[in-house]
C-alpha cells in the first residue's frame, strides 16, 4: 500500500602495420559493444518507458473503475473545450527506481501537453507504489510550480484524502484545483488555435 507523503608495461612485441590497424579496429569495435551492452543493462532498463496515452486518463495501474474513469475523462475533455488547455492523468504501477522528475518530464514531452506552440497543459503523474504524484505543466503555466500552486494542491487536497484511503475523491479534487488555476490563465479569443474555436 502506498505511502503518501507529508517529495601497465611495453608491449612485448611489434606487429606489422595492417596486423596494428586490424586489431585496433577489432577492439575498438568490442569496446563499442560492451559500451552498448551496459547500457542495454543498466537500472533504467527496468523502470517504465514512456508510456501511450490512451486518452485524457491513462490508467496502466488498472486503478480506477471504469465508471470513475469515463467520468474523469469526460470532465478533462470539457475542460479543454471550455478553455483550451490540457490536462491529462496517467496512473502507473511503480517507476521502478527512477526518480518522478525525469519519468513525469520524458512522458509530458513524449505526450507534447497542451496545443501546438501554446505550452498550456498539464500532465498528472501517479506511481502507486512510490505514493509519488508530480504535477508537470507546459511552459506557459510554469508560474503554476513556481509559485507553489501545485505544492498545495498536492499537500493539502490530494495527499490528506489519499492517506484516508479516498483516492478517487483525492484526484478528482486535486485535478479540480488544477483546472480552476488554469483558468486564471485564459487564451484570448482572437489568439486561440483553430482547434478550440
């Protein structure tokens, strides 16, 4: 169950010079593969990739009912009609060992939040396991993290019901406060891409 927090010598002989670039080249090639396998190994191997989006939630942990899912989803799909802006969920299992940051900023920039050019969207990363959520934003609502919006929201909306075991409740809330503090931050009119017009 998760927890949810309170974040040497000479060479012996001389080899004829296509002997010499032969071999070179054979051990520079070995030295290109074992380089290549011990990446192939290394403890990010195991940790998740970027994930498909299936939607407004993705939900890899299989953590919510199908009911709370299409209702979660219809409402982030609402959002960016009324305001244009993104918000999108994903729910995994563990991260495996990597950190948050580096998972949560990898799958926003795979996932190319909020419309083309404009930066203005959200994306919601849950690792169960870890009890870890990081709320990542494009660069348009940067201000978002930087002023401790989303510490807020996490400290003292989502966490407190997560611990009290309403996880549903805790992310429809926190993804509700999210959605008020994106509208403090309208796209004018005469500025919005065709899509939201």
């Amino acid at each position: 169950m998760p927890v949810w927090p309170v974040i040497k010598g000479r060479a012996m002989k001389l080899l004829r010079s296509n002997d010499f670039l032969r071999n070179s080249l054979r051990s520079f090639l070995l030295g290109v593969f074992f380089l290549i396998s011990l990446a192939a190994c290394s403890p990010k191997d195991d940790s998740p990739a970027v994930l498909g989006r299936q939607g407004w939630v993705s939900d890899y942990a299989g953590k919510l009912k199908p009911e709370d899912k299409t209702r979660i989803s219809a409402a982030l799909e609402a959002y960016e009609k009324e305001t244009c802006h993104q918000v999108f969920l994903l729910i995994i299992p563990s991260l495996a060992g990597e950190n948050v940051v580096e998972f949560s900023q990898r799958t926003a920039t795979a996932w190319e939040i909020g419309q083309p050019g404009y930066g203005n969207g959200f994306l919601v990363s849950i690792a169960l396991q870890e009890g870890t959520v990081r709320i990542e934003t494009g660069s348009a609502f940067e201000w978002f993290i930087e002023n401790g919006t989303a510490d807020k929201i996490l400290k003292e909306v989502m966490f407190p019901l997560f611990r009290e075991n309403k996880f549903v409740e805790g992310l429809e809330r926190g993804l509700e406060e999210i959605m008020i503090a994106g509208r403090l931050k309208p796209i004018p009119g005469d500025h919005k891409p065709d899509i939201c017009r």
